[in-house]
C-alpha cells in the first residue's frame, strides 16, 4: 500500500537501519475526539483517565475561567531547538503585526529522499538552518542575508539520501547531526569544519548540547553523547527497537543533571546526563480498535521539562505529564500528536495531529479550552493517491505553538499561520505564508521566524 505524504509526518515503515524507501501517511487521526480526566491524582498515586472511545472536553468548572501567564520575556537568542535545554522557553516578547520583514531561500527543500526537519536556531544575531541535504547557512537576523553556507553532503555515491538532522549552538559553535551518518562542529563565525565523526546508524533529530556534551538519537532509538570539544564518543543509552517511526524525531531535554529522552518505541525515558544511568522509563502509548496507525508510538516532538514535571505526546495518543524526580505520571489525556507541548504559567498548550489547539491546566490535566483549526475544512487528494482508510487526501496538519507577546502562534502544512488569544483558543488572524510550514515558529529580539518545507526562511516583523 502507498501512503501519500506530507512529509513530517512520513511513517518509515522500513527497517530502523534505512534511510530510504519510506512510506508516508497523509492522515494520521486516530481519534476523532479525547477527553480529560475526572478528577486529580494526589502525588505518587497514578490515575487511569485512558479508555477506548474516550472524548476530550473542557472542563465544565473551567470553562470561561481566568488562568495565569508569566510575562513575556525578551529573547536576544535561541541556541536550541526548544530554545533552551529544558525545551519550554515560557513566553517570548515578540510584539509582531506579522508583517514579512524579508524572505530567503537556503537550498534544498523537501522532496524525494530529501527532507527540511531540522529546526532553526539563533545567536550572535545569526539565523542558523540545514536543508534537506546537510547544507548549513547562517542569516542575517535583520537583513536576511546569508553570511556563509557549507555543504556537509558526503561524497560518496552510496550516500545520496540522507534526510533529517539538525543543528545546536554553544560557545560560538555550531554542532550538527545529519541523516547522512555524522555529526560534526562548525564555527559559527565561519562555517569551518573543526571535527567531524561518523556514526554507525543514520540521525533525523537535531542535538541538545549541555555541560560539554552533544546528545542525539539515532534512528535505531540510541541515545549518542559526543565531547564538545574533540567529538570523542561518550556514554550512549539503547531503547527498544522500533522499525515504525514517523519521519521527524525528537530533541532531548535537558535540566540539572537529568536528561529525558524520547523514542519512536513510545518510550519516555530520563537519564543521569553525566553518565547515562537511567533513573525511569515511562511508555505513553495507547492502542485504538479503529485504527492501525495508532500503533505507532513515536514521541517525535519534544519532551519539555518545566517546574518539576515533564510533558510529552506520542501519535499513540497518550499525552501525559510526569514527575521529573520519580517518574510517576500525574495526569495523562488521550491526544494523538507529533508536535512539542508548551507549558506556561498554570498551562500547557498542546497542538493535535487533528488540528486541534488544547490548552490544559497543568496541575490537573483538566482542559481550560479546546479550538480546531480544521473545523469545516474538506481534506485534499495528496499527490493522486487517496488517504488512508478510502478517504480523498488529507486535513491540513498543523504545527506548534509558539507562545509570543500574549498571542499563541502556530502554522499548518497548507503554509496558513493563525494567531489565537492563548486564554479562550479564539482565532484573532491568519494569513498565507504561500508554503508548507511543518516546523514550529521561533522568536527572537522581537521578531518570529518560520522555516518552510521549501528551505525558505520567513521573517515577520
């Protein structure tokens, strides 16, 4: 069976070792509709809110309730994907009016066996990005002007597809990860290659670097950990294997001395960054009866770590937040998602492979308010080849949030970018960015930026 694409949410139904020969699913909805939990677990204790044909709805005692933000906050950088290790960046002061300050392509967009999956990052007023065929730039954040590129591309005629990666940056360094079997260290100035080492399996995610060491996981759900400064190969960490995956992956996590990793196996899992030593492991998995697709448990969005808990969502329909000391699960709804929740002040934004935005009380998992941007929206035949399950095509798949100046950002596949009132989920503008948008926005000194599935930067002002 041929599955058509968009291509961040491709199901790589070969084996965990290829790089090639994916097959991609152009609508992944298990669940029509989730619900939130009855009532709060008390600490230590776990409370099964997931059932079969469970519903998500908010919260009768909720419903028009006032909640707190913090306050938005300037950002004059944003060295990792999640903008900081513990990927929840709160609340970005980025006043925009979503003007487009300026446009720049920088390579190769997504196609046959190449991919745009590597999140942008900023610093020292440089935008840096990787298309989908291992070619770093930096930009210039005001001006958009590229500064200098370099193409990380093998030579090798046996590596011609090696989609995924991405980049992180630390002390005036760039470290990058790459589908191509790499990992490297540029010079952020420069783009000059100061070491490079070949790993055995091929890397979609993008690197968190911390206390001298780079993290990343391959694609055969291996936790890899390099010296900062010699490349040197550190501890690794090995979950289960598990050859169904989706396209992107995800991005450790990391506070103190703890790192939380996610795998395509549905495993949430924290480790002593120092050495590797697990402290717990968490499956957020849930199965349907309807649908196959909800077997694969992939966490390919990032866990963030944000006052003492965790939170993560898997496209097995688990979205759950847990204690970041004992492991233990405090509240878990039945989402399906590939995206990165957003935590801030009492809540947690979370974006649905639906198209749903949820935003749910992080103390009881209760849900404050629920807005779907696909609402009325008929799905579109993809590439001539109808959508799972007999249906014409796909809904558009939306990406995100960013939460910015008191507006909560997110941008679809179909390149719409809708701005929503974080505290009701009502929908104050969108507009047509003209390009797929599979990647969540990013803020930094008052401007948002967005990556398209074409390798084109978006500057809003």
């Amino acid at each position: 069976m041929i599955l058509s694409r968009p291509s961040m949410v491709a199901v790589l139904l070969a084996s965990a070792v290829a790089i090639s020969g994916c097959s991609t699913v152009n609508r992944l909805n298990p669940f029509d509709r989730d619900d939130g939990p009855q009532e709060i677990a008390s600490e230590g204790e776990r409370i099964s809110v997931i059932a079969f044909n469970d519903t998500i709805e908010p919260s009768d005692t909720l419903t028009g309730a006032d909640f707190f933000l913090p306050t938005p906050y300037a950002r004059s950088d944003w060295p990792l994907p999640g903008g900081v290790p513990e990927q929840a960046s709160e609340h970005i002061e980025a006043p925009v009016a979503f003007d487009i300050a300026w446009r720049r392509n920088f390579g190769e967009g997504s196609g046959r066996g190449h991919h745009v999956t590597a999140p942008p990052v900023a610093a020292d007023g440089r935008l840096y990005v990787m298309d989908g065929s291992a070619q770093v730039s930096a930009i210039d954040l005001k001006t958009g002007r590229t500064v200098w590129s370099a193409d990380l591309k093998p030579s090798r005629r046996d590596e011609r597809e090696g989609f995924g990666g991405g980049v992180a940056y630390a002390g005036g360094k760039l470290y990058v990860t790459s589908g191509y079997r790499f990992v490297a260290r540029l010079d952020a100035a420069t783009g000059a290659s100061e070491w490079r080492r070949e790993t055995e399996q091929p890397i979609h995610a993008a690197p968190t670097v911390t206390a001298g060491r780079v993290m990343a996981v391959a694609i055969d759900n291996t936790l890899l950990t390099f010296e900062t400064a010699t490349g040197a190969p550190s501890w690794t960490y090995q979950a289960l294997s598990e050859p169904a995956r989706i396209l992107g992956a995800s991005t450790p996590a990391v506070s103190g001395d703890t790192v939380v990793a996610a795998f395509s196996s549905g495993e949430l899992v924290a480790l002593r960054s120092g050495n590797g030593n697990d402290l717990w492991n968490e499956g957020l998995s849930r199965g349907s009866r309807t649908n196959a697709l909800s077997e694969i448990r992939d966490i390919a969005g990032r866990p963030a770590i944000y006052r003492g808990d965790v939170y993560a969502v898997s496209h097995a329909g688990a979205f759950a937040a847990i204690d970041l000391r004992t492991g233990a699960p405090r509240w878990t709804l039945p989402v399906t998602s590939t995206t990165t929740p957003w935590p801030a002040g009492d809540v947690v934004y979370v974006v649905s492979k639906s198209g749903e935005v949820i935003c749910v009380s992080r103390e009881s998992g209760q849900v404050y308010w629920i807005r779907d941007l696909n609402e009325g929206v008929t799905p579109k035949k993809v590439g001539g080849v109808l959508g799972v399950g007999g249906r014409p095509g796909a809904k558009p798949l939306w990406t995100g949030p960013l939460l910015a100046s008191n507006k909560l950002i997110v941008a679809s596949s179909t390149g719409e970018l809708a701005v929503l009132d974080p505290k009701t989920g009502a929908v104050d503008r969108k507009m047509n960015l003209g390009s797929s948008v599979l990647m969540e926005p990013i803020a930094v000194d008052g401007m948002v930026y967005v990556v398209t599935d074409d390798a084109q930067v978006i500057a809003l002002r």
